[in-house]
C-alpha cells in the first residue's frame, strides 16, 4: 500500500489529523494507495508555507523563474515512461495515450511559460501635450488557489500551476482526490529541480473538505478550478463576496457538425478519436454529432464499423483503445444515462454494456456507445455524460444546425467538417461556444485562449490570458516639466 503525502514547503508531510482516503486502481477496481484528506489546519500550513515565500519569489528574476520551469519540464520529460505508468494506474487510460499527451503536455505547459513569461511585456501611454508617461506594472497577485480535475491530472494541474509560479505567484494546490499520484510525484521533482521551498504547496483530499478550506481562505486572493459546473457554481458563490479572482472551466456538451461537402474519411477518422479519446472523459470531446442528412445514413453505417474495431481492454497493453473508467461510481453514473436512451426516445446504435478484462475483471469497463436521438432537448443531448457515449442525429439546413448546435446551457467547444469558406465564416461566429475547430478536433496552440461561455466557464486560460489573470495591473502615471 502506498502512502501518498501532503508537500508542503518543500517537504512531504502526513495530514495534521491523519485522516486518509482510499486510492482506486480502476483498471482493476481495487485499492492500491492512501491519500490524505487534508483539513483546514493543513491548508493553512500550506498558504503559511506560501506566504513566507512569495517576498522572496516575487522579486526572483524572470531569468531565474524560467530557468527552474524549464528544469521542471526537462525532469518531466526525462521520467516520461514512470510518470505514464503511475497516471494510467491511477486514471484507468491507457499507457500509450499518457506517454503520447498526458506527460508530454505537463512538460510542455512548464516549457510553454518558463518562455512565455520573458514575453510578457507591460504598457506605456504618453500623454501628449500633457507632459505625462502612463506605465502599467503587471504584479503577481500573492497566493493562488489551484484545484484540478481527475480527466487529465498532471496535465491539467501542471496547465495552473505552471502560470501562476511564472508570474512570481507562490500556490496552494489540490489536485483531484481520484487521481493523486502524479501530483504527488511533481513535488518531488520541483524539489530536484530547485524550485524553492513554499512556493508551491499540494495538498490532497476531497472537494469538500481540502477545497473547500482552499476557496473560503481569507488570504487566497485568487481561485482556478477545472471541474464540474455545479462545483464552479459553489465556487463563485464563496469566493465572490470575498472579492476574489477566480477561472472557472468547468463542463461541456460540444457539437461535432458535419456537412456533405467535408473531407469525409479525414472526418470520419477524427470524430472516431474526438468522441472517444481518454474513455471520452474530455471536457472537448463531440460529445453531439450532427449530420447533414444526405450523407447521414452513410455515416452512421460508417462510423459503427470504425468504432466497433476499438478494442476495450487493460490499459497496460499497447493496442488498447479504451481503458477503464476511472472509478466505479462515474461508470455507475454514465451508465445510468445509457439506460435511460430508450425511455426518451432514443436507439443504441453499439455499446451500452459493460465489458470484462480478462485478468481485470474487477475494472471499471465500458464499451463505446453510440445513440441515435431525434430530440435535441432530450437528456442525452443536454447534459453533460463524460464518458464513451456519443448522439448522433440529422439535420437539413445550416440554419437547423446552428440552432442545434447552440441549444444547450453549455459552450465550450465546437467542431465542423466542411469546405464551404462562407458557412465556417459564419458558423465561426455565430457558435456559442469559446474554441471552434474546422476541419480538425484539438489541435492546441498553448499561445491562445482557452475557455467556454454559458455554463461552461468564467475566463480564459493560456497564453498571456493565464498570466494577465495571475497578475493585477497597476497604473503609474508621471508628470514632468
């Protein structure tokens, strides 16, 4: 049993109370590890750690910060294969997918802003005629609040963490309580790459517990959560009249649109991987697809042959295209929407059944599932599943599919297949949603703004958007003679 610890001000540490939660491999559903479930006594040690640090760490140069972010990402990319291992243990994805984007990405999110912080450049205004210079400082805030989700850990956690430390921010971390490990692990790397201690600090436990002390902490000035949209709901409601910032990316119910006039093994190759990568557990994924109707009935004819080639299977064997759900009460959960297809007037297509593993017969199995539905506001369509279940239904007009599209309380991302110049113009506008993809699904640019709008999120994430909201702008104004 491993005994995962707190890392605090540099050190691993038990919880004060000693209270620890049980860690589920759900490959093969039983329990392999402890982790904390921290109180509010070690949160505050945590923010103590950090707020001793941040005087020092404010003021370290740009060329310092960058350099340590990058040893960080250097150290990542160097324990690539152990760090892949322990987030697919923990997760329940595959091996393969971890050492093709999870790792990789943590890296290149530490890469990213250990470069990007050189960049960020502040304003100046002179006033003509008034003998003034306006200057803008951009500050780090003090200590930051930063809770992830369980769907992509090191990734995500890394996508904050790395921002906020950039900007000369110490943190207060937690990361999900259903997937610890890698959080766990990235301490102590930051220790061997000589990032000094305090300014960052993870502690694990529950949401409402660990969390929550985070977010109603009276000296956390800032929160960023990735997680559930009635999660970001509690979130706002707390930190809101404590006039905290706070980024919100939060969930997602995102069409995949596809016309006659697409590239149509190209798009039936990528809706194959857009609906179902990582269990499809992706705030991304096309969780709606919607077909013109004159290639509909090929499509679908299509797209149940290729998705009846992915193999379920044990995440530790290469030719595996989808792994275990990460725990027992999710599988519980996205399965109970399966069940509910026929009673709203829908058809499962393929899929619906849990699969067993040989040698895992214990893990948390799903096979890929695809509904055919005729009612936009049915369940299926309008809230979020987060797992390997698509819909699939028809429509005759752009303006149909518009209207489809954008008929839900989410909007994050959108995809649409076509080459008609005009409709991605106006689709790209008119698409209530904070990402579109043309012709392509995830295709990430680290430079650019990540978020949704409606339901989906507060703010935006990446680029200069994280480190603008990391930071508060001062103005300076000088008057001379």
């Amino acid at each position: 049993m491993l005994n995962i610890k707190n890392y605090i001000n540099g050190k691993l540490v038990a919880p004060e109370a000693g209270n620890y939660l049980d860690n589920y491999n759900p490959a093969v559903g039983e329990i392999y590890g402890q982790i904390p479930n921290s109180s509010k006594e070690d949160v505050q040690k945590a923010y103590q750690a950090a707020a001793k640090a941040f005087p020092s760490w404010s003021n370290t140069t740009l060329e310092e910060r960058s350099k340590i972010l990058y040893k960080i990402s250097d150290l990542i990319l160097e324990k690539l294969d152990f760090l892949a291992v322990a987030e697919s243990k923990d997760n329940g994805k595959p091996i393969a997918l971890a050492k093709q984007v999870d790792i990789p990405r943590a890296a290149s999110n530490f890469q990213f802003f250990a470069n990007a912080i050189t960049q960020f450049s502040s304003e100046a205004h002179e006033s003509v005629g008034l003998n003034a210079v306006n200057f803008t400082l951009r500050q780090p805030i003090g200590v930051v609040g930063c809770i992830s989700p369980w769907n992509l850990p090191l990734y995500l956690f890394t996508w904050k963490i790395a921002p906020a430390i950039a900007a000369g921010n110490c943190v207060v971390a937690k990361p999900s309580e259903v997937t610890p490990m890698t959080a766990y692990l990235l301490g102590k790397i930051c220790n061997e790459a000589g990032l000094p201690k305090g300014v960052l600090n993870i502690v694990h436990g529950l949401g409402s517990t660990t969390g929550q002390a985070i977010v109603e902490h009276p000296n956390i000035k800032a929160i960023s959560f990735t997680g559930g949209t009635k999660t970001g709901a509690h979130i706002a409601r707390v930190a809101a009249p404590m006039f905290k910032k706070i980024s919100l990316e939060l969930g997602g119910k995102n069409p995949n649109i596809i016309f006659a006039d697409c590239d149509y093994e190209k798009m039936l190759e990528t809706t194959v991987h857009s609906s179902f990568a990582n269990q499809g557990q992706i705030c991304l994924c096309g969780s709606r697809i919607l077909v013109e109707d004159n290639i509909y009935e090929k499509f679908k004819e299509d797209f149940i042959k290729k998705v009846a080639q992915l193999r379920v299977g044990n995440p530790s064997e290469k030719d595996t295209n989808i792994g275990a759900l990460v725990s027992k009460q999710h599988l519980e959960k996205v399965k109970s929407y399966i069940d509910i297809a026929e009673k709203e007037g829908g058809k499962i297509l393929f899929g619906g059944e849990t699969v067993t593993v040989t040698d895992r017969e214990n893990g948390y199995y799903l096979q890929p599932t695809i509904i055919e539905v005729k009612d936009n506001e049915c369940k299926l369509n309008q809230e979020e599943i987060f797992g390997p279940v698509v819909t699939i239904m028809s429509f005759k007009t752009d303006e149909e599919a518009l209207t489809l599209a954008n008929e839900v309380k989410y909007g994050l991302s959108a995809t649409i297949w076509t080459n008609n110049l005009n409709r991605t113009m106006q689709f790209a506008k008119q698409l209530q949603t904070g990402i579109v993809w043309v012709n392509t699904w995830m295709l990430r640019d680290l430079r650019t703004p990540f978020g949704g709008t409606k339901e989906s999120g507060v703010g935006r994430e990446g680029g200069f958007e994280a480190l603008r909201f990391f930071t508060e702008p001062k103005n300076i104004c000088i008057k001379y003679e």
